[in-house]
C-alpha cells in the first residue's frame, strides 16, 4: 500500500488535536477536583450556623378577645 501524504498529515494533527483535547480535559477536572476538595474541607471546618428557633420567629402578641 502506497502512503498517502494527505492522510498522514491528517492523521498527525487529528492525534495532536486528540492529545491536546485530552490534556485540557484532565486538567479541568484535575481543577474541579481540586475545587471540590477545598470545599469540603471548608465544610468540615466550619461550624454550623445557629438556626432562628421557628417558634420566636412565628409568636406576634395576641390581642385579647373582645368581650
């Protein structure tokens, strides 16, 4: 089989282009994972916020009744 110029030039830069989009995928989730990972940690750090009881929140003064 004779080589083809056309299809080995493709075939190199559609390798180069595979590579270049792999690398870029792997460091982007290396990133996201990175992400994920400081915020976790920073979870687990931090205390939990004190919640506003529901039962002050929702108490008014009540009138009294009308006679």
């Amino acid at each position: 089989m004779t080589k083809n110029p056309f299809m080995s030039a493709w075939l190199s830069w559609a390798n180069r282009a595979s590579g270049m989009w792999t690398t870029a995928a792997m460091s982007a989730a290396r990133r996201n994972q990175s992400a994920a990972q400081t915020a976790m940690f920073k979870a687990m750090m931090t205390p939990p916020k004190a919640k506003p009881s529901k039962a002050k929140a929702n108490s008014k003064p009540r009138s009294k009744p009308a006679r």
